[in-house]
C-alpha cells in the first residue's frame, strides 16, 4: 500500500494557495508600514449625507487585504470539501476531512439554526452579527464537538493508547504494515516514539479539555458568585475575611500551587478529596439559594421544588466526590460516601486532582471580579428600588445585581476557560495531574519534543489544537465583549 502525500490529486490548489498566502503576507505587512507613515484617509460627505472614506494607499492596501484573506478562506474551504468527497484520494488533507465529518455536519446544522432564529437568542444571537465572534466560537466549537465524537469512537482511527509494530516515529501518510480487517490502513499523522497514532490521541485529547476546562471553570465561578456577592454587597468584616483569604490564595504562584496540589504525596494525604468535598458544595448552595430567594413568596412551589432539584443535586454531588464508594480511601483510613449501587459515576483520580486544582485556584480571581462588580453595581437606582420592595439581600444579589454584571462574568468566563486549557497542557508537559500515558496535548507536547530536532510530527499538531483552541476562546471573548457593550 502507497504512503499517503498531503494533497493527493487535489494538489493544483498548492500553488493556488501559496500565491494567495503570500499576497495575504505581504498586504498585512504593507498595511503595518502604511499605518504608521502614510497619513489618515481623509473622510468625504457624500451630497446625501453620508459620509464615506477616500481611496488611496491605504484604501488600495486594505482591499488587497481583504481579497486576499477572502481569497485564502475559500481555497481552505476548496481543500475540505474536495477533502470530504473524495478522501485519501486527496492525501492527508482528504482523509482527514473525511474522518472529521460529523464534526462539519453538526457544526453546519449549529450555525444554521442559530443563524435563523439569532433574534430570539439574547446575547447568543447577537454574537453572529460579530465576524470575530464568529469565527472564535467556530473554532471552540469544532473542538467542542471533535472531543464529544472523539469520544464516541466516530472519529479516531486507531486506539489511541494501542502501539502497533514497525510504525515508530512514522511520518504522516505511512501505511500499516499489515493492516487487519476493519483497521484503518493508515497513520494520518504519523506514529510518535511509541508508535501510538498521532491523530488519534490528538482527537482524544480534545475530549480531556472538554471534560474537565469549562466544568472546572463553570465551578470555580460558582465558588466566585457565591462568596463575592455577598462580600461586595455587605463589605464589612466579612468582606475583610473574605478578601484576606483569597489574597493569601492568590499571592502563591499559579504553577508553583498546581504542583503542590498534584504531586503523589500531597494525593496520598487525601488533600484533595477533602477539597473537592469542600469546593463542590457551593454549586448546591448556589442553585439552592437561587431558587429560594426567587420563589420565597410561593411557598407551596418552592419547598417541593427545592426537595426535589437538591436531592438530585446531593445525589451528583455524592457521585462526583464518591470512588468506589467512599469519599476518601487512602491506606490510613476511609470515609464512607456513597453505595456503589447509587454512585453514578467514578472520576479517574487523576482528573479528579486536576479538576480541584483548576477549581481552587481560579475561584479567588472570580471572586474578586464578583466583588468589584457586586461593589458597583449596589449603588445602582435599581438596587435601591428592590431595597424600598421589600426584597431580602440574597433576591438583590442573585436577580438584580447579577444579571447586570452578567456582561463582564461571560467575557471572563471565556477567558478563563483558555487559561484553563493552557494550565492543563501545562501540567501535561511536566507529567503532574494525568496518567503518564494519557492523550491530553501536554503530554502529548512533552513526549513529542524530546525528538523535535528530528521528527516534527508527533509535537505540532496537539501544539496547534491547543493554539486554535485557545485562540478561539480569545476570539469569543472579544465578540461577546462588543456585543455586550451595546446593551
């Protein structure tokens, strides 16, 4: 079997592309000079009104720019679609294409629908009048749904954990040397120096930042809420307390206070378990309190409903903390959780660590966010309005003064999610937190380099996922800051 070329018999794009990227090149870097030496284009009021921009350098400039970057855009998209119908015929580009296939369909049917019914999707909506919105959240999501199909088994090729003989640091495109039945007969993206496909573990390694950033994210900030409402809107003593804490948190390095936490010694103590009993608590508290403070007045709707969305929660909550059983089971002793009959689910431990981790060291930064914010905003008319109702402090918090800090909150949210996705390629490049042999991209990274001066292909490309992923996120956060902005 013939070794796979990158682009097959799709190859008379290559020029085509090369011409329009170095046109691209070269405009942005014109355009860079011209911004600082040419003058501003002067503006001219057309005899309706309106006023336009002259032409010019620097008209010439910005619109071989734009051409340019159209022109790129639509040669990519030439090389997928050409990829997904006819696949390996057209090389690496085609077969991997073709492997990414559901990920191109649910992220046409996601666009479509949003783009049909965005008037009615609040803030969501909005985002698609964004172009930088757009292709951020594009990027999360081909991501999102690559580590959700990844882990299905839809779109790896082979076992990502598996070594098959004689493919050991294999370039991208070499065939196996003896494929069985069934068995995809090439390594897209080669074999890395256990002869372990590169393509597959970086599709998995998708599924690991998608299990563990924006849940640990979506944790930390609810520890964030939970304790910085109520420090902002009483200040005071607790507002002290509260602050001093999440100082003496913050004043540790972010990375020196990763490898405390993850190290086998400090795991062996049962550290973090204890955290995680802690931590994973104030998401109960923060739904409880929400539905409480918000059907108070409905007592025959709220008792009922707070039995009911609590036990399921407890329930979760005794299933997330819970292995085997127990809460916390080291060789000193063991305290009982949960049967494992009820225990829904068991968190490898290793995730487990990484995701208390994530949670206790990015909860003082949302908490001084929500303080600001809860500081600010108490002074508001409205505010005073809820005061002169009658309402109780906790209705003021959670339905009058964060929905209006909710702008800044998503921003950050995006954010933080990224600087999650880097901590953990991060401890996966120093080996901490996840099993040695784990496909997540810094471990991935870590293993790669070791040979980069010779084989470039088992470290670039979980390098660039973990680029395009975090770029994306960056992205989405500017398109949603615009768009918040015009509330």
């Amino acid at each position: 079997m013939e070794p796979l070329t990158w682009t097959g018999s799709i190859a008379f794009l290559n020029p085509l592309l090369m011409v329009a990227l170095a046109v691209l090149i070269l405009s942005i870097v014109v355009w860079i000079i011209a911004s600082v030496f040419l003058p501003e284009q002067q503006l001219i009021v057309n005899p309706d009104g309106s006023v336009s921009s002259g032409g010019g350098a620097r008209g010439l400039i910005q619109m071989v720019l734009y051409y340019s970057f159209l022109g790129s855009v639509g040669l990519a998209v030439a090389y997928l679609v050409l990829g997904v119908l006819m696949g390996t015929n057209a090389g690496i580009v085609g077969a991997i294409s073709q492997q990414f296939m559901p990920v191109w369909v649910a992220l046409i049917i996601m666009f479509a629908m949003s783009i049909a019914f965005k008037r009615r999707l609040g803030l969501y909506g909005k985002l698609y009048d964004s172009p930088i919105g757009m292709i951020g959240f594009g990027l999360v999501m081909f991501w999102v749904f690559t580590g959700i199909f990844g882990a299905l088994d839809l779109i790896v090729t082979h076992d990502p954990l598996s070594q098959l003989s004689g493919m050991k640091n294999k370039v991208p495109g070499t065939p196996l040397p003896n494929p069985e039945d069934g068995q995809y007969a090439w390594y897209l993206l080669g074999g890395d120096n256990l002869a372990r496909d590169v393509f597959s573990r970086m599709v998995k390694g998708a599924w690991v930042v998608v299990q563990i950033a924006p849940l640990a994210t979506m944790f930390a900030f609810m520890v964030g809420i939970t304790l910085g409402l109520p420090a902002g809107y009483y200040g005071g003593r607790l507002d002290t307390f509260l602050s001093f804490l999440a100082n003496l948190i913050l004043a540790f390095p972010v990375i020196l206070l990763f490898y405390l936490l993850v190290t086998p010694e400090i795991v062996a103590t049962g550290v973090p378990n204890y955290m995680a009993a802690v931590l994973f608590v104030f998401p109960i508290l923060f739904i409880g309190v929400l539905l409480n403070s918000r059907y108070y007045t409905r007592p025959n709707f709220r008792t009922p409903l707070l039995i009911g969305v609590l036990g399921v929660a407890i329930w979760l909550y005794l299933s997330l903390i819970s292995t085997d059983g127990y809460i916390i089971n080291t060789e000193a002793y063991r305290i009982w959780g949960l049967p494992t009959y009820l225990d829904l689910f068991d968190i490898p431990g290793g995730i487990l660590v990484v995701f208390v981790s994530v949670v206790f060291v990015n909860s003082p930064t949302v908490f001084r966010i929500v303080r600001g914010l809860a500081l600010d905003i108490k002074t508001r008319d409205y505010v005073a309005a809820a005061q002169t109702r009658g309402e109780g402090p906790w209705y003021i918090m959670l339905w009058e003064i964060l929905p209006n800090a909710r702008g800044p909150l998503i921003v950050d949210f995006c954010l933080r999610i990224g600087y999650t996705t880097i901590l953990l390629g991060t401890l996966g490049f120093f080996g901490l937190g996840l099993p040695p042999e784990s496909p997540d991209w810094g471990s991935t990274i870590n293993e790669g380099r070791k040979l980069l001066s010779i084989y470039l292909h088992p470290a670039l490309p979980p390098a660039f996922a973990l680029l395009s992923l975090v770029l994306g996120l960056n992205l989405l956060a500017d398109g949603l800051r615009e768009e918040s902005l015009k509330d």
